[in-house]
C-alpha cells in the first residue's frame, strides 16, 4: 500500500505522456491479478509447508530488485 503511489509515479515518468495510459492499466491489471492469484498460490504452498510463501516472496522480491537497474537503465527517476 506505501510503494503504490511511489510506483505509480515512477511509472508514468519512465513513459512518455501517449503511453501513460497503457502503462497505468497494465500495472492496475497486474496488481489486480496478484490480489486474485497470491491467497490462492500462497495456500497451496502453505500445505506444502509454513516457510514456502515467505521463502517465494523472498526469491520474487530478489529478482526483482536485481531487474531494476536493467529496466530503468535509461528512464531519469
């Protein structure tokens, strides 16, 4: 809920203004669908055992701060 706004902005801003609305609905549908799949996945791994979910998350959150600098290489945020 904190970052939303911050990637909100961070998004148009890698964007010029005729992609700003593409880009505003492919991160509100992305979101939209981590909303619907993550209880769902986070159940299943649950039951294959309690540190599954935390142990993803923590994997996800890696790769994607690593990706950060080769995505926005060019972008002046």
């Amino acid at each position: 809920a904190l970052a939303g706004p911050g990637v909100t902005a961070a998004l148009s801003l890698a964007v010029g203004e005729g992609e700003q609305g593409l880009v505003a609905g492919l991160n509100a549908s992305a979101q939209a669908l981590g909303r619907m799949l993550g209880p769902v996945l986070g159940t299943g791994l649950y039951r294959l055992s309690p540190e599954a979910p935390y142990l993803l998350g923590a994997i996800l959150l890696l790769v994607a701060l690593l990706a950060l600098p080769f995505l926005f290489r060019r972008a002046r945020i």
